[in-house]
C-alpha cells in the first residue's frame, strides 16, 4: 500500500512540473515601439502668424502589419493626445479608426520601429477646414 501512495505521489509531482512548464510559458519582454502626439487641425480657418492652429486629438488609431492586411493593435490617445504602444521591431502602417464621417482624415503613415528603441511618430488628422 506504501508503494502505491509513493508512485501515486511520484506521479502527481511530475504531472505537476509538466503542467507548469506549459502553463507557465515564458513571456516575451518588447522593449520597442511607438509614442508621440496626435492632434487635430487646422481648427480655424485663417492661421495667425505665430499662432498654433491645431490640439490635441482623444482617438483610436490601428496598428496594421507592413502590407496593411493584419491588424496587430489598436491604442488610443489620452486627452493631451499622447500615446505609447509597444511594438516588435519592424514596419507598420497606422491608420484611424473607420467611421462614416468624412472629416478628419488620416493619411495611413508607415513607421518603422527599431530593436530596442522607441520611435517618436506625431500624427495629424486633417479637419477639412480651409
């Protein structure tokens, strides 16, 4: 009986190990990626000289892989427009996030992101007003 509970308890431990190694996969630490800034403009129609004619812009942007057929993440903007996202190295595209309204457009930018390095990447979206 002794013999039974010992390879009954020999197996459970290695049962356990097996499972945590699974479980437990060993997470990959991203040290790269994107921050910067998105504003909005021009918000008026004559600009001053002197004068900053766009702000901030609170949205949600699309993180899409090189050839813009993957979507890889999405992140939004605070209130003051700044952002963060940490990305593999490689080439993505941005681009807003779709709705039916016209204005404002984003250009889809491409940026490049570099091993070990964060890119600074302002983005503008266009309000139409001229």
């Amino acid at each position: 009986m002794k013999k039974a509970i010992f390879i009954f308890l020999i197996f459970i431990f290695i049962a356990t190990f097996i499972l945590n190694g699974c479980i437990h996969k060993k997470e990959e630490k991203i040290n790269s990626g994107i921050y910067g800034i998105v504003t909005i403009g021009p918000i008026t129609p004559v600009q001053k000289a002197g004068e900053i004619n766009s702000r901030p812009y609170k949205t949600t942007i699309i993180v899409k892989s090189e050839n813009g057929l993957k979507q890889i993440a999405e992140f939004n903007s605070g209130d003051d427009g700044s952002f963060k996202v940490y990305l593999k190295p490689g080439r993505y595209i941005l681009e807003s996030q779709k709705t039916s309204d016209p204005f404002p457009i984003l250009k889809p930018m491409t940026v490049e992101v570099e091993e070990n390095r964060f890119t600074e990447v302002n983005i503008l979206f266009d309000t139409g007003i001229r």
